[in-house]
C-alpha cells in the first residue's frame, strides 16, 4: 500500500482557477503571450474536472466505483474483487478523507490480489465516489458497467422485504432463513437462525416485525 500525496499547486492556487485566469486572459492576446502565458502558469490540464470526478483519473479507465457510503458498509463488494482480479485492473484508489477502518479493508483485498493502492486527497474532489479500480489504458466501460448497486438494491431486487435486509447481523426466523436460502443464500452467513429456546422467551423475529 502506498499514500500519494496530492499535487499542490503554486501560491495556493487550484489548477482550476489557473485555468480559468489563463483562458480568460488568453481570449484577447496573441499566439506569443499565450505561449508565454502557458509557460508561466502551465497549460490548463485536459479533463481536469472529470478527473476530480473520479478520484484523480480518467473516467475511460475507470474499471468499478464504490460511493463513500458504500465503501463505509463492513461487508466487501464482491465486484471490487472480481475488478481487481481483472487483467486490465493497475490499482486500487481510495479517497483519503474516508475513515482508515473503512478503506483498509480493501487496501488489503487489492495487496491481496497483488494491486497496489493509493489514497488521494484533493480539496477539488466532487461527488460522492469514494473508491475507483482502474487501468493503466482506456476501456471506456458504459456507466451501468461501472457503477455497484448497493446491498439493499440488490437485494429488493431479488424480492427480499426491507425488514429482512435491514436485520443482518441479527437471529431471524426459521421462515425467513428459508427466504433467504431461496432468494440470496449468499446473505445466510450475516444472519443467524432463532432457536427454540428464543422463541419460547418470546423473542421477536425482526425480518417481518
């Protein structure tokens, strides 16, 4: 794992509003200044806010992204291994100002998987992306191919009720159990089934509660 720190640019200054000072200032002056102009304050760099979209990266080499909430959820996305395992896969970015206990979890999956991983911190970030595996070249994936739905979606998606998904980590039913060996079997080892004894002291099965 290796911390990158980010790119400071000069006086305090954004590379946005150098930018934006440059073209400004170039609209009206000649090929000469412009050139000199560049030389002073650097060339606006191409697809810079689309790359504080993702992290610091291009959007086409963008393989799999997490939103911050996601990447707070304890349990790994099973996407992100399978993206890491995937031969284009270069590394593993984490945004720096998640929690440690969140991002270590897939610092280790990457180093597992023989990636390396870099935590960016950038004040021009924006959105909501806290995690991006990418690739060394352009794939130009579609967006539906990058993005994860979250647990919950998926797991509506496969019909289970709300209150089921909501009590992971929590004794369920021998009803709902069955629910969940039919419809996610995956889901079975965050559950644990209620037993007689539980039921006769009257405990309540929070997945239809």
């Amino acid at each position: 794992m290796s911390n990158e720190n980010d790119e400071r640019k000069g006086s305090g200054r954004s590379l946005a509003d150098s930018a934006l000072e440059t073209g400004a200032w170039a609209a009206g002056q000649s090929a000469v200044e412009r050139t000199l102009m560049a030389g002073i304050h650097g060339a606006p760099e191409l697809g810079h806010e689309e790359k504080m979209r993702y992290l610091g990266e291009f959007r086409e080499r963008v393989l799999k992204v997490l939103t911050r909430k996601q990447v707070a959820e304890p349990e790994v996305y099973d996407e992100i291994r399978s993206a890491l395992s995937d031969p284009r896969a270069d590394k593993l970015i984490v945004d720096a100002t998640s929690p440690d206990r969140f991002n270590l979890k897939y610092e280790h999956l990457a180093a597992e998987l023989g990636k390396q991983s870099t935590r960016r911190r950038e004040p021009d970030f924006v959105g909501d992306i806290g995690l991006v595996v990418v690739s060394d070249r352009a794939v130009d994936l579609p967006d539906e191919a990058i993005g994860v739905k979250t647990r919950e979606e998926k797991l509506t998606d496969k019909g289970l009720p709300k209150q089921l998904i909501d009590a992971v980590g929590q004794k369920i039913c021998s009803a709902c159990f069955t629910l969940l060996e039919e419809k996610a079997p995956e889901e079975k080892r965050r559950y644990r089934r209620m037993s007689l004894m539980d039921r006769m002291f009257g405990e309540k099965c929070p997945g239809h509660e």
